[in-house]
C-alpha cells in the first residue's frame, strides 16, 4: 500500500473524529447570547459572537472573538468591540 495514501486516510481520519467534534463543540458554546458590560457605555450589554468563526479558531489555536450582534447597535455600530478582549 501507497505510504502517501495512508497518511492521507490518516489526516482524514483525525479531522473526523479530533477536529470535527472540537468545532461542534465550540460552535454550541460561542453561539449563545453573553452579558457583558460594555467598557465605552459602561452599562450592561447583550452581546452574541460570530460563532463559525470562534469555532473554528478555536479548532485551530486560539478563538477570534467577533461581535456579530450587541443590544446598543445601531447607537455604538462602529465600536472597537474593547468589550471582547
């Protein structure tokens, strides 16, 4: 047998069943809403995270939190998301 093919089914098989599962269970995490205190405004905020691509980040080194909705948009639309670091 082709030692190249083997290492292919290998790498296919460890992103089935490694990195598959961690993305799900990431996904599932990043996808709700999270309450956070917004550092501008100073008041509290409902604030929900791009969950693909957290997940995904997160599958890979470290999680690239992105704001994909907060409850003071459209007031503070273009802020710099300081809440997430």
């Amino acid at each position: 047998m082709n030692p190249w093919l083997v290492l292919l089914m290998l790498a296919v098989l460890a992103a089935l069943y490694v990195v598959t599962p961690v993305v799900a269970a990431a996904w599932s995490h990043y996808r709700r809403y999270r309450r956070l205190r917004c550092p501008v405004e100073g008041v509290e905020a409902r604030v929900r995270v791009d969950a693909g691509r957290a997940a995904i980040g997160e599958a890979f080194g470290r999680p690239a939190l992105e704001v994909e909705r907060c409850s003071l948009w459209p007031k503070r639309w273009l802020c710099q998301q300081a809440c997430m670091v």
